[in-house]
C-alpha cells in the first residue's frame, strides 16, 4: 500500500526501504487545516518538471514561475538536453511570449532516470518514454502528476479534473508506489468535453454525444505537424484522439465503486481534426439528455458550475465554465486565454434536429488541457494533504 492520503498517523510510521530524501516530504510536519504546512507558511514547495524542455514543459516553467505554492526546483528531459542548463538545452525551441524565468534559466538539466529531491513531479514527458519513467519515479516516492497519455486509463490511476471527480483521488491509495503515485490529467481535447458535460450530467443524465473537434497545432508538440500540411489546410486525423476522447470522458464522468471506476454509461462518438490555429481547442458537441431541460436551464446549470469556489486552489478559473450568448463565439484567438487559460467557453446553446442539443466549446490546449491542469491537480492533492 501506497501514495496513501498524509495524515499525521500516515506520514509519521512509514520508511519503505531506502530512498532518497525527497524534499516536500513531510513525514513529520504537522498538518494545518490547509494540509500544507509549507502553504500556510509561505515557504514554496521546490517541484520537478519532467520533460521540461518540451511544448507542455515550457508551459509548466511559465506558469510556475509566479506560482504562489510551488517552485522549479528541477528540469528533466532527454540524454540530448541532459547535464547543460535549461537556457541552452531549449535552445530557440522556447516558444511563449515570456521569458524563461531567471530562476530555472540556469538550472541543469537532469537526465531520464537521474535522481530527484523533490517529492512532487509534474510530468511533460512524450508518451514514448513517459510510462517507464513515471512508474520508475513512483517507485522511488515520488508523486508524479502527469500529461502523458499512458497511464490515463489505468484501472488504479485517477484521471482527475478537480471540478468534477476528486474523489478518484482515493485510487492513490490502492496504488503499488509505496509513498509514491500517479495522477493523471485528461487529453487536452477531452478536458473541453468533459467540463462542458460534467454540469449538464449531474442534474439532466447525459444519454449519447457526438463531438467534432478542431485542435491547435500546438497540441501536438514541436515542431509538430509540418507547416506545408497545416497552412491553409485541416487534416482530418489526429493519432490517438478520438478514442481517447471517447473512453476518458467515461472514466472522468464515472463513479468509483469497490473496484475502481466504473465509467459512465452513455456513448461518445468522436471525430478529431488538426486546423491551423495555434493555441486552443474548438469543439461542437451535439447531446442527449435523460431529462427534459429547458434553454435557460442548461445555461443557468453551466454558468453557475463553481464546485472549487471555496477551496483557495491559486489555478481554480473563478468561471470555470463561461456561457456566450454571440452568434460568433467563442473563438480560439478571443476566447482560449479566459481565466488565464484555464477556463472553458461554451457558445451557440441550441436546439439540435438529431439528437437534442447542440454547442461549442473551447478551451486552452497546453494550459487547461496540459500544464494548468496538472498545477490544478497537484494543488488539490496539496490541499486535501496528499503530498
Ligand atoms: P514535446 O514538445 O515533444 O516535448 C517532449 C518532452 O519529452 C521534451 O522535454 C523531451 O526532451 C522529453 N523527452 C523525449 N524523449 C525523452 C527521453 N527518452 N527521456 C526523457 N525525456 C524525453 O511534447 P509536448 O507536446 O510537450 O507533450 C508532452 C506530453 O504531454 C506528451 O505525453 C503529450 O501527449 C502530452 N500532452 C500534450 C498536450 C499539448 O497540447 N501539447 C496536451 C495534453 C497532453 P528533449 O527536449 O530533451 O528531447
């Protein structure tokens, strides 16, 4: 047993075997009713980023860099960008429009396997290295919040948007890590659906939904797709996505029973589009519901979602779901940054012929969709006194 929840009985027995000394471990540091000492102090927790050097990495060093509960401590990436510092390793592959903070500017880069000191990792690691390094890092204490695709659908591992189903976070403790664990965030195509869905679930039923996307270049990493197949084109494939779409939403929506989750029952049938926009998945999404719902009653139950309003979370969207009555919105350029990219905007609520209703929703690919929502994830485990 496991990544269980750090109760002052939890975090004071324990030594499974050697490891290293994890900063952020808090064996013996008394709980606060935050559940994070180091919160409540003002001290910042020094955190890993895993892949970091990548699209979904810079975005982690960027929005950690002001980040009140958590700091770069330490960058990982590839044997290529391994041993020099994070300034040289991403090299002109640094893509935001703000500059690499000064504090992981100079931070050597470790190398897959290396040894950490931080408890707490956020992984941006490519899917083809990700789940080794993960479970290997797991195993020796580490708690892995992660983007990588590969240990999403573990029947263990909690596939966790915090608005919706933090009590998956219980799985952790069925987890073989010892101390350590994994959580995962969602596709970032499924995150859009999944939110703009989770409202409309818990007060109507939702019975069947069709949706088609239209996902940023940005969503597939640098360099990407080749500028010659996306400019002035739509390629009408991405790998993977739509039954990811599918089977993940299930996962979020489901419910934990004695044996893990058990995923929503309604079928989701997905097609995926790559367009050339660069920040910022649209998505049109037809449904049915198992109960009559008027209009306004389907805004109202959107716009008034606010499950972590209480919680004091730094990356919560205040309006994680914002409802746009436009003819024209939302729009990846207007609409995708909302809530400093962490919120979902849903527009064009109507009536739909086939099945009952229909809208678009957007949200920010690598923030809400990626790096955002793994800070989220980890500040919920913080909160709920997990790490
Ligand atoms: P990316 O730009 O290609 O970056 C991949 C990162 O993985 C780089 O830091 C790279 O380091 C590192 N890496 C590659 N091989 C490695 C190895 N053998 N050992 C250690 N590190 C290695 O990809 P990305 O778009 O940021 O995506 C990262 C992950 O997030 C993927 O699993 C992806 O599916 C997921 N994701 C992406 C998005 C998105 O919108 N882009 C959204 C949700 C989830 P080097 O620079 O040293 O090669």
């Amino acid at each position: 047993m496991v990544a269980r929840k750090r109760t002052a009985a939890t975090t004071s027995k324990r030594s499974p075997g050697p490891r290293p000394k994890l900063a952020g471990t808090r064996r013996s540091r008394p709980r606060t009713a935050l559940g994070a000492p180091a919160v409540a102090s003002g001290r910042r927790i020094g955190v890993a980023v895993l892949g970091a050097t990548g699209t979904v990495g810079q975005r982690f060093i960027q929005l950690l860099e002001s980040h009140p509960w958590f700091e770069v401590a330490e960058v990982m990436a590839s044997d290529q960008s391994a041993g020099k510092p994070y300034d040289e390793a991403v090299g002109n592959r640094w893509k935001l429009p703000t500059p690499i903070p000064d504090a992981v500017r100079r931070l050597r880069v470790k190398g897959p396997k290396e040894r950490l000191a931080s408890r707490l990792l956020f992984s941006a690691l490519d899917a083809s290295v990700a789940g080794e390094l993960e479970e290997h890092y797991a195993r020796a204490g580490h708690l892995v919040s992660s983007n990588a695709r590969n240990h999403r659908m573990d029947p263990l591992v909690p596939l966790v948007i915090p608005e919706i189903n933090r009590d998956h976070l219980d799985l952790l403790e069925e987890q073989p890590y010892g101390e350590g664990g994994i959580v995962t965030n969602p596709n970032c195509s499924t995150i859009v659906l999944a939110m703009a869905l989770a409202p409309l679930h818990q007060r109507f039923g939702v019975e069947s939904v069709i949706v088609t996307t239209f996902q940023a270049t940005s969503g597939a990493g640098y360099p990407g797709v080749p500028s010659l197949d996306i400019l002035g084109n739509v390629v009408p494939f991405v790998a993977g996505e739509e039954p990811k779409m599918e089977s993940e939403t299930q996962k979020i929506l489901g419910r934990r029973n004695g044996k893990g989750i058990e995923p929503a029952p309604f079928p989701v049938s997905a097609q995926c589009h790559r367009v050339p926009v660069i920040d910022g998945h649209l998505e049109a999404v037809s449904l049915k519901l198992r109960s009559p719902a008027s209009r306004k009653q389907l805004a109202d139950t959107l716009a008034t979602f606010r499950p972590l309003s209480k919680l004091g979370l730094p990356s919560a969207p205040r309006e994680p779901i914002t409802v746009r009555t436009e003819d024209d919105r939302p729009q990846p350029r207007l609409d995708a940054d909302r809530e400093r990219g962490m919120g979902i905007t849903l527009g064009r609520l109507r009536p739909c012929p086939v099945l009952q209703w229909k809208f678009e929703a957007l949200g920010h690919n690598t923030i809400r969709g990626a790096a955002g929502a793994a800070i989220l994830n980890a500040e919920i485990l913080l909160r709920d006194g997990r790490i």
